[in-house]
C-alpha cells in the first residue's frame, strides 16, 4: 500500500486497524488500546489510493460492493466504531481538511430542495416498500427519535412515551385543528386523532400515505383525518396546532426562513407549534457524503445557531426548548438490532447490496449519536409570547394525565 499508510498512521490512535491488502501484506495501526481491534481486507488494488482521498464515502461503497470486507470476527460495525472514536484524527489530516473545505463550499448547492425536487428526494428513501421497514421498526411504524423513560425501556414502550410526549407539549383541547408536516406512517396523526382533534397530515412519500391511510381506517379515526400527498409550502388555512416530526432535517438551510415563515403563516390567534428535528451541538457543517449520495439527499442536519437565527429572521418566539441526547442512540440501536437479526429477509426481498448500505447507515448514525455531535431538539413556537403557557408544568401534569389506565 502506498497511499493509506499516511493517513491511517495520523488516524488510529485509540484501537487497533489490521489492514490486509490485496498481496495478502497485513499492516497495523494504532496501540490497540482503548478500542476494538478490527482486520479490515482490501480487495481491489484501486482502495488504496481512492480510500486516502475520500475515505468516507468510499469506505462504505467498497463495502457495499463487496471490495472491502472484514475478518477475524470484525464487522463493519466494530470498523465504524473505531472510525467514531478517532475522528478528529481523521479531520486533522491536510487532506481531509481541503475535502471538508469543498464540501462546506457547495453545501447550499447540496442542500437545494426546491417544490418537486424535494419530494424526488424524500420520495428516494422512504418509498421503499412498508413491508421493509416493517421488518425492523416498532408495531407502530415510527421512523424517528424515541423517548426513553428509562434506557431499558423497550422500543415499543419508548416510542408510545414520545407520541405522549408530543401530545402533552401540544396541549390539545377536542375540535382543534392540527396541521401535521411530515406525518410518516401516520402513528402520531392517529394518536393525535384518538384525542379528539382534525388533523391535516401532509407527506410527499406515496407509500407512506398509502399505508398511512390503511392504519388510520384500522384504527377507527379515518374520518378525523385529512391526508395529503403535499409540500409544506403548498398547504392552506390556518391550525391551533402545528406539529412536525423528523421533518425539517429535509429542508436545508436555503430553505429555514421558508419553512419557519410557513409555521408562522399556518398558525391560527394564539396557536403554536412543535418542531421535533435532529441538530447538531457543533458549529454549522456539512451532511457526510455517504449519507447525501446514498441515503438523505438534500438532508442537512442544523446547528442550533443556524435554527435560532432563522427563528429570529422570521420573527417567532421559542416558548420552550428540549434537547434529547441519548434517546437517539437508543432508539437506533434497537433499529439495528432488530435489522440484523432481519437480515436474511433483507437480502430476499432488497438485495444484498441494499442490506450492505443499510447496515452501513444504522451503524453510522447510531456512533453519531453515541460518540459524534448529533442529538434531537424539540422546540415550541409561536408568534405571541404568551400563546405557549409560561410555566411548563402543563407538559409533565398532561403527560401523566394521558399515562393514566383510565385516559
């Protein structure tokens, strides 16, 4: 190997990587302490030098593809676990760094998701078939951050506690009218209904709306809910509530002022808004190529500075804010788990290459909520600052009223 051995040396510090190159040649780095050992191989002589210059998003094609493999009892998870607890190796290598410096440069360009080419790119992962997510999420189908009472809770029990969580923070009353930017599976739009209100729910996703629409007829609260297959900036009329899950990470920062500026239009006299979203506790940066080409384009994970300044360009008061660290690892952590043991079912209905690509995904961002900057934050908005109740025990006293046997 030529290339490799010049940024490994500057990356491996906690751990072990063996590296076995296609001449059979083994190459260590790293003490092998303070981390797992992993003996990654190379099978194409092209790794060398296409890992030294973008070892990101290589990385997870050659694995994809079956030109990088693992052995010795490693596994691709060990290997990005070693990659999480020694990144700021890899980001001080001058190389890396210029790679960073190009990415930062386009990233309103990577991040540009006009009306139609931001449905194309929802549109591009969550319209897999729902026989697949079935397979690894919870009964529920919630594709998003759990709330963990405690981290044992099971998924089941964890995402139950986060739709309760929302529903609390919303403060509902019977008749109001909840808009629903993003609505998934539709778990929240039925839980919502279930209390009593209409609930707008917009998707770009087909097959999410779809089965959204099956769940919500099985659960008896069809006629309470309004399904569009829509772009946030397309809906009308004026809410109580507004409430959005897991959507604004679809945005990009071109686009905040907008999608705030649609929350302030939508909001009926004295309503609000919850924002539920993952965010980063870094300055702004970039999304990871890997995740850009291959699993969210358009997707952008926010500083907080960023959201708060559009927040202020727009002109809406944050009423409260939650920042959940943990309860996305945890939450991921059951995703994989339950995906690998999944696996073979995977591979028959998707391909072994798509299961290698999702399994690359989970484990990636599961350490990035482990070791990496990402968390979740749950904001509430509103345009009058007293529309949002000024002491916020309503949130925990509603939370144990809908956690009674008899609510």
């Amino acid at each position: 190997m030529r290339f490799l051995p010049h940024l490994l040396k500057r990356f491996v510090h906690k751990g072990r990587l063996v590296v076995i190159g296609p001449d059979g040649v083994r190459h260590a780095f790293g003490t092998g302490e303070d981390g797992p050992e992993v003996v990654m191989r190379l099978n194409d002589d092209k790794l060398d030098r296409e890992l030294f210059f973008n070892p990101e998003l290589v990385s997870a094609e050659a694995y994809m593809d079956g030109r990088l493999t693992f052995e010795d009892g490693s596994s691709v998870y060990d290997f990005l676990y070693l990659f999480s607890i020694n990144r700021r190796g890899l980001a001080s290598h001058p190389v890396q760094q210029a790679l960073r410096r190009g990415w930062r440069a386009f990233k309103r360009w990577h991040q540009s998701n006009p009306l139609g080419k931001s449905a194309k790119n929802a549109q591009s992962h969550y319209d897999h078939p729902p026989e697949f997510y079935r397979l690894w999420l919870d009964s529920q189908m919630i594709y998003s951050c759990a709330y963990f009472p405690t981290p044992e809770a099971s998924l089941e029990e964890a995402q139950e506690a986060k739709l309760r969580h929302i529903a609390a923070k919303l403060k509902l009353e019977p008749g109001m009218r909840v808009a629903e930017i993003g609505s998934g599976w539709g778990a929240l739009a039925i839980y919502l209904a279930k209390l009593g209100v209409h609930v707008t729910a917009i998707n770009v996703a087909t097959e999410q709306l779809a089965e959204s629409k099956k769940r919500a007829e099985a659960a008896g609260v069809l006629d309470r809910i309004t399904f569009f297959e829509r772009d946030y900036r397309e809906l009308t009329g004026t809410y109580d509530r507004i409430v959005s899950v897991g959507m604004m990470e679809h945005v990009g920062v071109n686009h905040f002022d907008e999608y705030f500026g649609t929350v302030k239009r939508l909001l009926a006299p004295g309503g609000f808004a919850m924002i539920h979203a993952i965010g980063r506790m870094s300055p702004p940066g970039t999304t990871a190529p890997f995740i850009r080409k291959y699993i969210f384009p358009g997707g952008y994970v926010p500083a907080m500075s960023e959201v708060f300044t559009s927040l202020e360009r727009v002109g809406l008061w944050t009423a409260d804010c939650e920042i959940l660290r943990l309860h996305y690892y945890w939450t991921i952590r059951h995703w994989r788990i339950n995906f690998e043991a999944k696996r073979p079912e995977v591979v028959a209905m998707m391909g072994e290459r798509f299961a290698r690509m999702w399994e690359f995904y989970l484990v990636a961002v599961e350490l990035g909520f482990l070791h990496g900057s990402n968390m979740v934050y749950q904001l509430l908005l509103s345009k009058d600052r007293d529309d949002v109740p000024v002491i916020r025990d309503f949130i925990v006293d509603e939370e144990r009223r809908l956690a009674a046997p008899d609510a």
